[in-house]
C-alpha cells in the first residue's frame, strides 16, 4: 500500500483550497443556526451520493475497480495550540477513526518555532491504509489554525457499503471541533493491456457522459490522457482559472504491469497517476 500523502504535502494541499474557503469560516448569527442546520443536512445527503455517482461512471468507462482513496480536510481550531493539546486532539481523532489501544497514542511529531505537528500512519484493517496528521500553525498575528487532514486508502469489498462506513468514521473524527471536511475522492480502476488512443478518448466519454459532465479541458502526453470537467450533479467544485472543475478523469498505460489504469478523481486528482 502506498501513501501518496505526505506531511510536507499537507500545506501544499491546503493552500489550493484555502481561496474558496472564506465564507465557512464565518460564525453563524443564532437568527441563522436553523437555516445552517437544514443547509447543513442538505448537504451531507449530497455528498452521500458521490461514491455510487463515480463507482457508476467508473463502471461506465469499463474498468474493474482497484482502490478508493479518500481525503478529508478542515480547520478544527482557529487558533495556535502548543503540543500537548495537539496530542490530545490526535488523540480524539484516532479514536473516532478506530485507531485503538497503542496504536492510538503511537503518533510521530514534530515540533518547530509556530509549527506542531503529530500524525500516524498504518492499517485499520488489511487493505485499508490511513493517514491522518494534526497540524498547528502560528499567524502573523499570533493567531494561527489548526488543521486535520485525514487519508483512507484501499479496496472496499464491500463496494459502495464500506466507502460509506469510511466516510461516516472520518466525520466524526472532526465531530469534536464541530467541523466540516472537505472531502476529495479517488477511484482506481483498470483494464487489462494497452488501449489505443481513441478507446481512451471513448472510456473517459464515457465516464463524463454518466456524470452528464461538461468538459473543461484536457491533455494527452503518450500513454496519459487526462480530462476536466464539471457537473452540476456532484455537490462541490474549484474554480480553475475562472472556471468550475469538479472531475478528472486520466488514463494510464503501465507496461510493467500490462494494464491501463483509469483514475476518476473529485473534484480533482491527487498525488501520483
């Protein structure tokens, strides 16, 4: 199993997101706490439709699921906490992700002038990896924030099902700190040998017309082909240079292993592919 997730990525990946994040920070007035519930609602039953939107689409494009990665991020302090508190929260967050006995107190950290860090790495069962990394940095101000970053990686056997009690641990993992993660989603399939360029063009038309996806741009660099879109049918999106995106496709031939790799990512494609 291999991480693609590392702790010097954790900065990188916030930043990406961090412009369209403005909003969510803002505290609610008690006039607004119904609205922000119902809204609230409304939107964990849209993001609960996202795995089996792309196991479909995956399924459309003809390929034969491999893994699933899922990420999950979100500011769970807005301010600066010293390292013993940072444990304690790494703490809360193994348990609620079923990191228990020694595990859940066996963190690696790392400490610096205005950084904390502790994070852990491992198997929470066979075949599932998990990464998850509390880090605390010091603003300019003296302020600062705290972030939890959470990486779940495997091959579901129990499809759609198991993606979701997945999901439901890395919820509550930021329960305590009463936050809402963004999520990005990976999907691993495959098909055996070397597709032409035109079969590749077709599988991944084929995913984006499942998705009713629009596309937005793509490439194609040898035995890559990789594809944006947007669609209205999956609950989130980035702005890329002033346009939606919230799918990647990309289609992979690796000789060494004689398969073509199909990668469906939301709203894009992270680490390696």
């Amino acid at each position: 199993m291999r991480f693609y997730f590392k702790l010097g990525l954790f900065i990188i990946f916030i930043l990406g997101f961090l412009g369209g994040l403005g909003s969510a920070r803002s505290l609610p007035r008690p006039a607004h706490r119904e609205d922000l519930a119902l809204k609230k609602a409304t939107a964990t039953a849209e993001e609960d439709r996202v795995p089996g939107l792309l196991l479909d689409a995956l399924q459309a494009g003809g390929a034969r699921l491999d893994t699933v990665t899922l990420e999950a991020w979100a500011v769970v302090n807005g301010a600066f906490v010293d390292a013993g508190a940072l444990y304690e929260m790494a703490r809360q967050a193994a348990a609620a992700l079923g990191v228990d006995g020694d595990k859940g107190t066996n963190f690696t950290a790392q400490d610096g002038e205005g950084f904390h860090a502790v994070y852990w790495q491992g198997e929470v069962q066979p075949g599932t990896a998990l990464f998850f990394s509390l880090q605390s940095l010091s603003g300019s101000g003296g302020e600062g924030e705290t972030y939890l970053l959470i990486n779940v990686s495997g091959r579901p056997r129990e499809g759609e099902r198991e993606i979701h009690a997945w999901l439901a641990k890395m919820r509550a993992a930021f329960s305590p700190w009463q936050a809402e993660p963004r999520l990005t989603y990976t999907m691993t399939g495959f098909v055996p040998g070397r597709l032409a360029s035109t079969e590749r063009e077709r599988r991944a038309e084929n995913i984006l017309k499942t998705l009713e996806a629009q596309k937005v741009e793509g490439i194609e660099d040898g035995e890559l082909l990789s594809v944006s879109a947007y669609t209205s049918r999956l609950p989130d999106f980035l702005e890329v240079a002033g346009r939606k995106v919230n799918v990647n496709v990309a289609l992979r031939y690796h000789a060494v292993e004689g398969k073509t790799y199909i990668y469906l990512g939301c709203p894009l494609l992270g680490g390696e592919y």
